[in-house]
C-alpha cells in the first residue's frame, strides 16, 4: 500500500478553497444561493481510496453537506487538485464502481468533437466545474459523464458554455446541451 502524497487536512483545505470561490461566485448573481458547505470533521467528510476509477493513482473524496442528494468532490493525490464531481451517488458504493473511461480519455474524446463539430470550446480541467459523474442520466445507459465547455457568446442569447454528455459505456458523446439549455447532437445529423 503506497502513501499518499496530501493527508486528509490538506484534501479538505483544497475543497473547502475551492467550495468558497464556487460560493463566492455563485452569490455574484444569485443572492438566493444556499452556499454549498463541507463538515470540518475529518472523519465524516473526508475518505482516501488508494486506487480510483478514472484517474492515475490515489483519490481523495470529499463530501458536501446532504441537500437533495449526494456531492462528492474527487481530488486527486497526484495532482493535488479537483479532478471532477460525483452527484447522487452513494458514498459507500464507490468502491463497487469500475468505468471504462478515464478522465484522459473523457478529456480527449471531448477536445475530438469539439474539434469535429466546431464547437469553439475551451474545457478547463481540475476546474472543479468541469467534469461531473453520475451513475445514471437521462437517454444515456450505465454510467455518465459530462463535460462542461465554455464557448463564445451567441448573437441569438444563451449562456456561454455547452455541456456533453458521455456514455462511459459506449465511450462517446451521446448528445449535448447547447448554450440555452436544449438537448441537440450535431453528431446524428451527419446520418
């Protein structure tokens, strides 16, 4: 059993960093946001796995205080940062959790078909916003991942970021939500 490389304090200084920006942002411009907060118990909120699906190496996972559902921020030993999120997946079933892709390779496939496609996105991974997983999403079976890409601004109004949803299964972009929040894949109209 190798060592890791942050303890658990200094995972959890990195999370809860990182929640205070998100926070702090947030409140920008929504002053109705309910801050995402994380317990200062180490031993509730913090759990180390040596080996961790999609990443090389260590992870750590910290959790954030129960809403609607399970958040877990997944920060990697190696790299000393977030590397994505898990949404409403319970803590005690990440050990039984196996995906075909990593985050390299989730990463790659996205920059292909932002290429293919002519998305003009730009993806910041270990952003924290970047990667999210989820055990089951809407049209998608088995596990899914998403990846948000920030893109220019429309003439025609809409945010500034599409969101691709992945198949860990079938390892491709199953389909995306455009800048307004629509579902469309540019892929199926090349049928």
């Amino acid at each position: 059993m190798s060592r890791p490389k942050l303890s658990a304090s200094q995972a959890l200084k990195i999370a809860q960093e990182y929640i205070n920006e998100r926070n702090k942002h947030i409140m920008g411009f929504n002053k109705h946001y309910i801050p995402s907060t994380i317990d200062s118990d180490i031993d509730k909120s913090v759990q180390y796995y040596e080996d961790f699906f999609a990443l090389t190496g260590g992870a750590w996972i910290v959790e954030l205080d129960f809403r609607d559902f399970e958040e877990l921020l997944v920060v990697s030993d190696e790299q000393k940062v977030i590397s994505f999120w898990i949404l409403g997946i319970d803590r005690n079933k990440i050990p039984e959790i196996y995906t075909k892709l990593t985050t390299d390779q989730l990463l790659q496939i996205a920059q292909s078909y932002n290429d293919e496609y002519d998305l003009e996105g730009v993806i910041y991974p270990n952003h924290g916003e970047s990667i999210f997983f989820y055990e089951k999403f809407e049209h998608v079976e088995g596990y899914s991942w998403i990846i948000n890409m920030n893109v220019p601004p429309s003439p025609y109004g809409g945010g500034d970021m599409v969101s691709l949803v992945f198949s860990d299964e079938k390892a491709c972009v199953e389909y995306m939500f455009d800048p307004s929040g629509y579902p469309i894949a540019p892929h199926s109209d090349d049928d």
